[in-house]
C-alpha cells in the first residue's frame, strides 16, 4: 500500500498553491520505501501542476534507496471544509 501525508497551501485569490509531503510504499513483504514530494501550480480543479520526488531510503530490499523523478498532481476537488481531493500520476 501506500500512505502519502501531505500539506496543500491554497491561495486562491492569486491563483497559487503548493504543496508536499512524504510518502511510505508498503511491499506484502513488509519492505518499505520512503519518498519526499512537492509541487505548485494552481489551486483550481482539474489544473495539472507538475513536482518533484526523492526516494530517501527505505527497508528491506529498498534499504539505501535514492532518486528523483517527476509527477503531475491534480487536485479534483476543493471541499467547502478547507480540505482537498486529488491525485498524481508519478513516472518510474
């Protein structure tokens, strides 16, 4: 699995977000790998807003682990309670 805290910074009067966080991908193993993200763009629906990734270690067969790469994060929707919904692509 994969569990993914995160911030989302929302300013829609000048149409600006960014946001981040960290990641934990769980093999059934019980291996883990870690990972850092952020990324910024608009805070609108449907926006696409390109980021950056860096695995940072992990478990297991992942011990040691380092790189980046890229993803595109879409938020989908902004609730009227201040929370976000969305979702990334991430490229291997």
């Amino acid at each position: 699995g994969v569990k993914c805290p995160a911030y989302f910074d929302a300013d829609f009067n000048n149409n600006r977000a960014q946001a981040g966080g960290y990641c934990i991908i769980t093999e059934l193993s019980g291996d883990q790998a870690y990972l850092s993200w952020r990324n910024a763009g608009s805070p609108n629906a449907g926006i696409r807003n390109p980021g950056t990734f860096e695995y940072t270690g992990g478990t297991g067969r992942y011990a040691g682990l380092s790189g980046r790469n890229t993803f595109v994060g879409v938020t989908q929707v902004n609730w009227a309670d201040g929370t976000s919904t969305g979702y990334a692509t991430w490229n291997r």
